[in-house]
C-alpha cells in the first residue's frame, strides 16, 4: 500500500512538473505562432442576401475583402440578411454593421443596395459600397456611397482597391 502511494505520488510530481515545464517552453505563446494575425483597427463588413457568401453577387467581393485584408490586416466580416429580401428588412442590418462599428460597409444584394443607399446620408462617418453590374453614379446615393461595378474580377478588384486604400488612410 505504501509502495502504491509512493509510486502514485511520484508519477504526479513528474506529471505536474511536466505541465509546468510544458507551459514555459520556448514557443513564446500564441503571438508567435504564424496562423495568428494582428489586426488594426479598421474594419470593412459586407451585406449580403440570406444566401450569404455564396451568392453570385457576394463572392467576388469576399475575394476582394479577404485579399485586402491579407495586405492590410483590416478586420473583414459579413453579414447575411435573414428574412424578406426588402428593403424595409434590410435596413436593420445596415443599422447593426453601423453599430458594430464598420469603418466601410459593402452592399451585395439588390434589398441590400436599396437598404445601404437610402440609409448612408444618416451615417455619414462610415463609408459605403454597393456593389453592382453597371458603371455610373449611385442614384439617390449619398457622397459616401460608391459604386463597384463590372464583371466578377473587376469587383474583386474594385473591392480589394476601395478596402485597401480606406485601411491604409485609417
């Protein structure tokens, strides 16, 4: 019995010293591990449709978002619009990015367009992006909204443009 107890004791401290060495190795933590990335403090956020991401209209600006993001470190997030596909149901969704506090905020989405457009002259610290097939001015738009136009590629692009250059002058 005692021997037991011994044995027992002995396996705990070198389990225990084990843990603590474990703890303190060279690795320096998570900060040194290279899947972490620092971000700064500019976030750009896009609306989609309750498709979400994968939505014809959506993906090429995801691409875009991500790539700048990879360039800048700006935070990228989305948000897809449960519910009908109107405007009136969108606009809480705007509201929320807003209140997340997104320095930019892509539209991908004919709802999601309508919604950005008629709400961007409240919120004129934010800037705002519709993305879309056509060039031309934003109708109705105020002067914090752009638009992103062309083909998939050319949004990416355009995307990954307007998200750098307003990450890099934050």
């Amino acid at each position: 019995m005692r021997r037991q107890r011994r044995w027992f004791l002995t396996v705990a401290a070198v389990l225990a010293a084990g843990g603590v060495v474990a703890g303190c190795g060279s690795s320096g933590g998570p900060a040194s591990d290279p899947r972490v990335r620092t971000y700064t403090n500019f976030r750009a956020c896009l609306l989609t449709g309750a498709q979400g991401i994968s939505a014809p209209e959506a993906a090429p600006a995801w691409a875009g978002m991500q790539s700048a993001s990879l360039a800048t470190h700006a935070k990228v997030s989305y948000l897809a619009a449960s519910g009908p596909q109107t405007e009136a149901n969108v606009t809480a969704y705007v509201g929320s990015l807003v209140v997340q506090q997104c320095d930019v905020i892509i539209a991908a989405g004919a709802a999601e367009q309508a919604a950005v457009i008629a709400e961007a002259g409240r919120f004129r610290s934010v800037r705002f992006a519709v993305v879309g097939t056509s060039a031309g001015p934003v109708a109705g738009g105020a002067a914090n909204v752009a638009l992103i136009a062309g083909d998939p590629a050319a949004v990416q692009s355009g995307v990954a443009s307007l998200v750098t250059r307003d990450a890099n002058n934050a």
